[in-house]
C-alpha cells in the first residue's frame, strides 16, 4: 500500500516511514507544503498522513484541495494541537480519521489500515472475490485449493488489481505502487515477471485469468462474469 507522510518534522517522518516500510507499505514524505502539494497533484495514494501545521501552509487548505479534486485518497490528520475545533474542521473537510501527537507507531498504523480497508474494502478484513477469499489482516488469500503461495509483492500487485477492477493500470503506476516514485526502474522487466507469476500461480489454483493485458495502455482486473455487464 502506497502512502504519503506529510510531516515537518524530519525526525519524525523518518521514524514514521521506517516503521511502515517494515510493515510492508511504501512510502513517499513531503516536509513542507508546496512538496506536499506536487506530490498529491502527480500521484494516487491509499492514505496521506496530513500535519496541519506546515511550512509555508496549512494541511487543512491541501485536504480541501484534495476533496475539491473528488480524489478518493484517504486522509488521517496528526497535530500536535489537541484542538476540537481543528478536528471537527479536518472531519468535516473530508478527512478519515484525527490523532494526537504523540503517538505510538503501532496505532498510527493500525489507523491506516483502518482507512484502507474502509475506502477499498467497505471496512471488511475478509474478502471474497470470484474464487478468491482474501484475509486482510494476515494477508493471505485462500482458493478451493487451498492457500496461495504469493510473495508479499505478488499480494500487494493481486490487491491493487482488485481495488482498481473498473480502471486500465498503466505500467508505471503498478511500479509507483509497489516500489514508490524514488524507484528509477528503466525497464518494465520487473513488472512483467511479477504479473506473469501472479497470473501463472491464480490459474493453477483453479481461477480464471483474471489480468488481461490492454494493449498500448497496461493491465486490467477482469471477473469472467463481469465482461458483459
């Protein structure tokens, strides 16, 4: 899952970014606001970490610039300020959730998860999609043959088709997803070798093939049953 910290303090966005990089989440960091700013406008995220208080600006008026867009990025607000009038103003800007620095890591991750699960997966830690049966949690998936035996990329790269089953994902936004916008990948080597073994492994589960290739444009997440509706 792609995230964005937008924090001042470099400290603690090096702690932040540390911690959920060992948890399995890319991340991208911006310490003031223009920065923040050119990376929401360029790129999609699951969730931004928002700091009201910002070099040069207010996150406020970039969560109300985001909502204005209609992006579906999902957004929690850290502030050092334990102001109800600053909490009820993100929430009712459009913000998921509120925390108060300090925080422990451990919650703030769980709170993105949260969000994720809530904006991809209507808040559900189980998931079932064709013959697939998908934990969240412990980040398995389970066919009638039994569990997947998937890399932690080919998880993140079945998740992100499925969460994106109406949209053509282009190659270089699969790359930004799974390995952020500081990857400099030349080639799409990478890429196809991860797609062909996440294809080769669902097929020999018992699925259809479910990763269609469009052609000139990238990838798409096709449920046989839903190509004619």
């Amino acid at each position: 899952m792609k995230v964005l910290i937008v924090e001042d303090e470099s400290s603690l966005s090096k702690s932040i970014t540390t911690y959920l990089g060992q948890n399995n989440f890319i991340c991208d960091t911006a310490l003031q606001f223009y920065e923040a700013k050119e990376k929401m406008h360029i790129n999609d995220y699951d969730c931004i970490v928002l700091d009201i208080t910002l070099p040069n600006g207010n996150g406020l008026e970039l969560l109300k610039e985001l909502k204005q867009t209609q992006r579906t990025d999902g957004v929690l607000i850290i502030s050092a300020k334990n102001s109800i009038a600053d909490k009820i103003n993100g929430l009712e800007l459009g913000a998921d959730d509120y925390l108060i620095k300090p925080f422990h890591l451990g919650e703030l991750a769980a709170r993105i998860n949260s969000i994720i699960r809530r904006r991809a997966f209507n808040g559900n830690n189980m998931m079932i999609v064709d013959k697939l049966n998908i934990n969240i949690l412990d980040k398995s998936v389970q066919t009638e043959k039994g569990v997947l035996d998937l890399t932690r990329k080919e998880y993140e790269l079945l998740l992100y088709f499925i969460s994106n089953q109406k949209r053509v994902l282009t190659k270089e936004a699969i790359i930004e997803h799974l390995w952020g916008t500081d990857a400099g990948m030349s080639n799409y080597d990478f890429i196809y070798a991860h797609i062909k073994n996440l294809r080769r492994k669902l097929i020999a589960a018992g699925c259809a093939d479910y990763i269609k290739a469009v052609y000139g444009m990238g990838y798409k997440f096709v449920i046989p049953d839903a190509v004619h509706s």
